[in-house]
C-alpha cells in the first residue's frame, strides 16, 4: 500500500487547522468564561447566596463548539 504525499500533506493540513481551532476554542473558552464569571454577581436571600449572572453565555457555547469542531478536524484522516 502506497501512500501518496498528497495524502500525507492533507493528512498533517487538517492537524494544523484542527490544531489553530482547538487552541483558539480553549482561549475563547478561558476569556469568555472569566468575563461571563466577572459579569455575576452574589447577594444574600434569608442566609442563602445566590448568584445572578448579568453576562452573555453565547460567546463561551460558539468557543466550546469550535473547540470541538477543531478536536474532530485534527482527528480525521
């Protein structure tokens, strides 16, 4: 069986760009979820916290969906 190089250079693209994505998905992931953290806020009702978050969860799910698109792309042949 003869592997052509064609192959091997799409093999290792689709490495690098599911590579770019993951990363980029984890750096999405960390700053969107700290701003989303940073935007809630905890206050007391009859000795129990709750926490309300003002912030918007779109930005965290859309870097959790290239996240793993990117994990899929690196994995596939």
């Amino acid at each position: 069986m003869h592997i052509s190089q064609h192959e091997i250079f799409g093999e290792k693209m689709n490495q690098t760009i599911g590579g770019i994505l993951s990363v980029a998905g984890i750096i999405g992931i960390l700053f969107f979820g700290y701003q989303y953290l940073a935007d809630s806020e905890s206050f007391s009702v009859l000795g129990a916290d709750v926490a309300v978050s003002t912030g918007d969860v779109v930005p965290v799910l859309i870097s959790v969906v290239v996240f793993v698109i990117g994990l899929f792309v690196y994995r596939s042949k």
